[in-house]
C-alpha cells in the first residue's frame, strides 16, 4: 500500500491576497540609479588660440593645430611617428601580467553574473537519495509483540524557487552587472596607462641619449680648457684657483654623466618590465628623438565627452550603480519574500522496490516571510545609503582629477610651445656667437681659450633645448592620454 503525504497550501483567497501584498511591496527595492549629469561645457579651460608653437623650422618646434574632430578612438600613440614605439606597444598589450591580471578579474565577474543570473531566473533542482537502518518497538504504543529492525530506502527530488516580487534579486544582479563593467573599464584604463607609460618611458630614454651626448661633448671640451689652464699654470700666467675650478667643472659633468647613464639603464629595464620582459633578457630598441615627430593636430575636448571617454571615470560612475544597487538590495530586505518548493520522492524497505513499488512521497510549499523585527536591518540600509554617497562623491572627485589633468596638459603644451621658442632663438644666438668666436680665433683676434668658453655655452644651450623638445614631445602624449584617447584599441 502507498503512503502519501502532502503539505497543503494556503487557501486560495488567503493565497491571492499574500501575492498581492508582495507585489505591492515590489516597487519598493530603492529608486532606480540615474546616470549623473554632465558637466558643463564651459568648464574646462581651453587654450587661448587655436594652436600653440613657434614658427621656427626644427622637428619640434612647429605650430599645433587644436581640433575637435579627432579620432580619440583610434591608437594615439601612432601620432608620434614610431614604428618601433608601436610594435613595443603592441607586444606590451599582449604580454603585459598587469593586462593579464586585469583580464581574468574581467572574466571572473562576468561568470560570477552569469551564475546569479541563472541561479535567479531558473529554479533549483536537487536530487536525494538515502538510506537508514531503523528499529520499531509495539511496546512504544502499548501493543504486544517482537520488536522489528528493517531498513528504509529514500530517493527524492526537490526543487525550490524563490519569487523576485520585492526586486531584492533585480537589484543584486544589477550589482553584479556594474561590477563587470567596472572590471572592464580598469581594463581599458590599464591598457591605456601601459601605452601611455612605454611612450613617456620612451622618449625619456630619447632625452636622456641626447643630453649624454651634449654631456659627453661639454666634458671634452672642459677637459681641453682645463689642458690650456694646466699649460698656462706651468708658464706663469695662471692661479692654481683658475685650474682647481675648471678642473671641479670637469668632475661635476662627468658625474652627471654618470646619472644619466643609470637614468639610461633604468629606463631600460623599466620598458622591458612594461612589456612583460626580464630587464636584459631580450635586445630592446634604443629610442632617440629622431625617432618621433611631433603631433601636428591635438583633441579639443569638451567635459561632457570626457566624462564619456576617460575609462577611469567610466569606472568611478560603475561603482555608483553598484552602490544603488546594493542599497535596493538592502531596502528590499525589509519586504516580504515569497518561496515556492516543490518534492517528489519514493520511500521503500528494499532498493527494487524502491522505483516500482515504493511509497509515494510528494509535497508542494508556499512559504512567505516578513521581517518583524531586526535590528540590523535598519543599520544595513544606512549603511547602504552611506556606501552611496561616498561612491557618488567619490565619483566626483575622480571627474574633477581628470579635469584638472586635462588642463594641465593643454597649459602645459601652450607653455612648451614658448619655452622652445625661447630656447631655439638662444641656441640660434649662441651658433652665431661661436661662429664668429671661431672666425676671430682664425684671424687670431681671439684665443683658443675663448672659442672653448663660446662652445661650452653653445654646448649647454643645446642641452637644454634637446630637454624642452623631449618635454613637448611627453606633455603633447600626456594630453592624448588625458582626454582618453586610444579607448577602442583599449576595449
């Protein structure tokens, strides 16, 4: 014989108004996120003209042209006319362990929300199967007889569902769908940092070989000065003050060749690192200024395409509908939550019979809850709003960087424009001065002595014009990476 048994549900008037209550109580899960606003277009400093520079005719001293029609989607670092930069970009963005990281943190929050997804929109299904050995005493019940042991077979499935009707799991899969963006948006961040990294890396590297070699011929000619010092200390004419000076000059321009040249290996090592190499396994390529060209166009950009371009900030708005999110969530627990399970078994003496001539076992729950009383669920949604407002400022602040980021580099392009300038009229005046130093010391007009004092000037205006065309050159990259640029190369 087969028993049954069966765990009724609630009436259906009493059913029908349960329901209806959650549902009711279903719109309140928290307001729905509202994407921030964008900034003003007039916040944002612009520069004065339409493009900056000299009209001078070196590589970097040439006019810019400020367009707001830029491709900011293309690879930004193309502009500066490297093909060896570029492929050292792209080996980086492909062996980079930062990239790497990035990516599985990307692919771990998209499987987490495909799960959750799953997990609420399909109902649970599990499957039991047991066993027990169990033993019946008639004496318990008052009853005469021997006592009985036997064993009881069990298999069973069970499936459970819970209703979403106070949006509780809406809002927590919303979360979920933010963090991945979130994910995403580092990604296309770190890729952009790491590009924009080996450019500056790399024309740093250029700066440096070139000051090394001003440095190098600045110290042949002190060394030859402090010769002619030596000689004339020898003859008579000279103070041992005059040879003991150019002789500390002489020191002091070695030793800052040997800075650089550690600034040189370091920076070495620092672009291996940056593409995924061990500092000197592999030859990487040597960078020189003559290697790049100066960007002819730069972005005009408007805050409220910033605040769509820039990863970073992209991120920081991810983080704010996360946090809404999870308020709702938190709202959400204080309303009724409805769950539906369902259980169809078979229970036997013996396991044959236990699929065939097993009893029955079945049973359908309705079940509703409703918090009447913990104390922690009021502290949990403040706690929530709290989380709110500090992403949302947080946020804030993450715009108002980028802005000012932005607007350093766009002064910072204006002012390098006139401090070249600056520089390529002096060092223009110094060739001129050393020039005719040299045609006087042909005449004999002039000394050796004197030619040597000219050229080191000359030598030294050089070196700081070959830093400030390096310095154009790096803040005219920081102002693509600025505004975003390179964001589809990224994605």
């Amino acid at each position: 014989m087969k028993n049954v048994l069966f765990h009724a549900l609630p009436s259906g008037r009493a059913s029908l108004s349960l329901v209806l209550t959650a549902l009711l109580a279903g719109c309140a899960a928290g307001p729905d996120y509202q994407t921030r606003p964008l900034l003003a277009d007039n916040a944002l400093p612009q520069p004065a003209s339409t493009a900056s520079g000299s009209a001078s005719s070196s590589a970097f001293g040439a006019a810019q042209a400020w367009r707001a029609d830029i491709d900011l989607e293309a690879p930004w670092w193309q502009q500066l006319g490297s093909p060896r930069l570029d492929a050292l970009i792209d080996q980086a963005l492909q062996a980079s362990p930062t990239l790497v990281a990035a990516q599985a943190q990307l692919r771990q929050a998209e499987e987490l929300q495909g799960a959750q997804e799953r997990a609420t929109q399909l109902p649970r299904a599990d499957l039991g199967v047991g066993s027990a050995r169990q033993h019946s005493s008639p004496s318990a019940q008052g009853l005469p007889g021997d006592g009985r042991t036997f064993s009881l077979h069990s298999a069973s499935v069970s499936v459970q569902y819970q209703l979403d009707v106070s949006g509780g799991n809406r809002r927590a899969l919303q979360a979920l769908a933010a963090r991945t963006d979130y994910r995403r948006y580092q990604l296309a961040g770190a890729r952009l940092d790491l590009a924009a990294r080996i450019a500056s890396t790399a024309i740093t590297q250029a700066r440096i070989a070139a000051q090394a070699e001003a440095l190098e011929a600045i110290a042949r000619n002190q060394a030859a000065q402090t010769g002619i010092a030596q000689e004339r200390l020898r003859l008579g004419q000279a103070m041992p003050a005059d040879v003991q000076a150019l002789q500390a000059a002489l020191e002091q321009t070695r030793a800052s060749a040997l800075l650089l040249r550690k600034q040189a290996q370091q920076s070495a090592h620092l672009l291996a690192v940056l593409a995924g190499r061990a500092p000197g396994a592999e030859p990487l390529p040597a960078f020189s200024l003559e290697d790049f060209t100066l960007p002819a166009e730069l972005p005009q950009v408007l805050p409220s395409e910033l605040v769509r371009q820039r990863p970073d900030i992209q991120a920081a708005e991810a983080l704010v509908r996360v946090a809404s999110a999870e308020h709702g969530v938190a709202v959400a627990r204080m309303y009724p939550q409805i769950r539906l399970s369902a259980n169809l078994g078979s229970q036997a003496l013996t396991t044959g019979a236990l699929f065939g001539g097993g009893s029955a076992v079945w049973g359908l729950i309705a079940q509703l809850t409703q918090p009447l009383f913990d104390p922690a669920l009021p502290a949990q949604q403040r706690a929530a709003l709290a989380g709110l407002d500090a992403a949302a400022a947080q946020y804030q602040g993450v715009v108002l960087d980028a802005l000012r980021s932005v607007a350093d580099a766009l002064r910072a392009t204006e002012a390098d424009a006139q401090v070249l300038a600056t520089l390529e009229r002096a060092d223009t005046a110094a060739q001129a001065s050393l020039q005719t130093t040299q045609q006087q010391l042909a005449l004999g007009a002039s000394s050796h002595l004197q030619w040597l004092v000219a050229q080191q000037q000359a030598l030294q205006l050089r070196s700081s014009l070959v830093a400030a065309q390096a310095q154009r050159l790096a803040d005219s990259a920081a102002l693509f990476q600025a505004v975003g640029a390179g964001v589809a190369t990224a994605s």
